[in-house]
C-alpha cells in the first residue's frame, strides 16, 4: 500500500510547473472541470450554508467560481502555490458582483496555510492534494481551519491514473515509470483521513478513460496544465527528450491504440468528503482504592 507520506516532490518546482502554465491550464482542463463539477455535487448534496469557504490549489479558479456561484453570500478565500494561477484567477474575475461576497486570494503552501484554526465553514480543494509531498500534512492543515460543524472536501487523482503511460516509460527505460507522481490509492486516503478527527470520512472514486489522436497529444496536454516531472526531485525539468519521446510514441502506440488509431489513457479520481469532530476529551475522574 502507498504510504501518504513518501513522495518526493519539490514544493518550489511544483509552484514554477503551474506558474508557467496559468495561461494554457484551461485550454487542457476539460476533465479537471468535470472532476470539480462533480466535487461541488458532493458538497450540495450534503446541504451546508457555509459562510467562509476555502479552496485550497484554486489554479485559474474554476472550482472557486463555481463555489461562489452556489454560495452568492459566501466569502471565498482562494490559495495556491503558484502567484501567475492566482494572477491568472483575479484577472478573469474583473467583473464585481456586489451582491455576493468576498473573494480573496493568497499565495501560499497547502501544507501551511496562513489562517488561524477554526477559519472556515467549508474547506475543499480539486484536484490539488497529488502535488503535495506529504499530503497527510495538506490534509491536518486543512482539518486545523475547519471551524466545528464545518465540512472538508477534497479530490485527488488516484492510483490507476495514467497506467498506459506508467507502463509504457517503465518498458522503455527501467526508473522512467518514476516520471510520474505517485498518485494515492483509496486505502490510503482512507487511512489518512481516519487519523484525523473528523467524522464519517466518505471516499468514492470515478474512471475516466480519454482518447487522443497520438502520443504526443497526450503528452502536450500534460505539459499544458502543469503536469511537469520536473517536480519530482532528482529529476530535470524537460525530461521528455527526443529519444525518449519517439521510443515513447512506438511503445504507446503499439499497446494503447484502438481500432480507430485514437489511444487512450485511463484517469481515476477519488473524492473525499469529512464532517469536523470536536477531539474527544477526557475526564479525569479520580479513583479511591479502599484498602
Ligand atoms: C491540477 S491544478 C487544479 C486547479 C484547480 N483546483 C482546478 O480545479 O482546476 C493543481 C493546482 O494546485 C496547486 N498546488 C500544487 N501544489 C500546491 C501546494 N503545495 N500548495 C498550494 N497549491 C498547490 C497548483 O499550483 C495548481 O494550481
């Protein structure tokens, strides 16, 4: 099982891979904005009237905007790691909207959030945790400013995503799997949910499989919503060289294409969703032994 803890991602990197794709993210984003639709149906269906909201890895702010959209009255509080997505987020949202309320945004590290506990109503994040190093400390962060009675929502994307492509640089070069960020499996976001107190952790999981005209599609959309294996440490950005990208491309091709020439890559998202739960407290009640 993968531990929530052993990734070896560079913070700093992620943040740069992001910043210099805030103006193609959303070109390539279409399943990352099926995945937050289908994000905001958990937290509606769970009928919270939250009043601060926070989304943490907002990126251009799709799922931002789609919050405020359903909460009008809510202050949103966007975050990200990456200044040029929040650049980007702000000026897309120039028209104001006096009837609805706040949007802020700040520029900071999932794994250390610049709010007092007990912040927010409502604290989700889409598609952000599989970034993190240590994601079990993304989430505590986000219990921290939980207020009680508040809700955490949050999606990821899970183990099965990109098995074509996992495999396909694993049989070309042996560590080249090592490309990809390890992405967590159901389990293990349960088990680190239950460490923390909350109440009724609920996971689910989706599959998506998408098609592309060639390889080098896949690769470009990659590429073009940050997705970088620059990120992982140890490896240089700019790792798909030619070499590699034309082994890469007679491998994939070989072994994921259909009929029609399209190949296709799997995706797995997993959503997750926790109510706060006060930590239990005890009483000290003193015992008298009667000799
Ligand atoms: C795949 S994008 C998702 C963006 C947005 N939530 C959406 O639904 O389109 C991941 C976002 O998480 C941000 N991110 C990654 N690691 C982060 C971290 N440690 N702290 C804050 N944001 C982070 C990235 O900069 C990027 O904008």
């Amino acid at each position: 099982m993968m531990q929530m803890d052993s990734y070896r991602i560079n913070h700093a990197r992620v943040g740069r891979a992001f910043s210099s794709s805030a103006v193609s993210y959303d070109e390539h984003a279409v399943l990352q904005r099926e995945i937050g639709d289908r994000l905001l149906a958990h937290i509606t269906c769970s009928n919270i009237a939250p009043s601060r909201i926070l989304d943490v890895g907002s990126g251009t702010g799709y799922f931002t905007h789609l919050l405020h959209q359903h909460y009008k009255k809510a202050d949103v509080t966007a975050v990200d790691i990456a200044q040029a997505m929040l650049y980007y987020a702000r000026a897309k949202r120039r028209i104001r909207m006096p009837w609805h309320g706040m949007r802020h945004y700040a520029a900071a590290d999932a794994c250390a959030l610049p709010f007092a506990d007990a912040s927010f109503d409502l604290v989700c994040s889409n598609l952000a945790l599989q970034w993190v190093a240590r994601p079990a400390l993304m989430l505590t962060e986000m219990r921290r400013v939980l207020a009680p009675d508040g809700l955490m929502v949050f999606s990821t994307f899970g183990r099965r995503t990109l098995c074509e492509l996992r495999h396909a640089l694993a049989h070309i070069e042996r560590d080249q799997g090592g490309l990809i960020v390890p992405f967590p499996d159901v389990m293990a976001m349960g088990n680190a949910l239950a460490e923390l107190p909350i109440e009724v952790p609920v996971v689910d999981s989706d599959l998506f499989t998408l098609t592309y005209p060639n390889t080098m599609a896949l690769v470009r959309e990659l590429k073009g919503l940050g997705a970088s294996s620059s990120a992982i440490e140890g490896r240089p950005a700019g790792l798909y060289g030619r070499r590699l990208l034309r082994e890469l491309t007679t491998y994939y091709e070989t072994h994921y294409a259909a009929s029609d020439g399209r190949i296709h890559a799997t995706f797995e998202a997993l959503y997750a969703q926790a109510w706060f739960k006060e930590a239990p407290f005890s009483i000290d009640i003193p015992i008298h032994v009667h000799g």
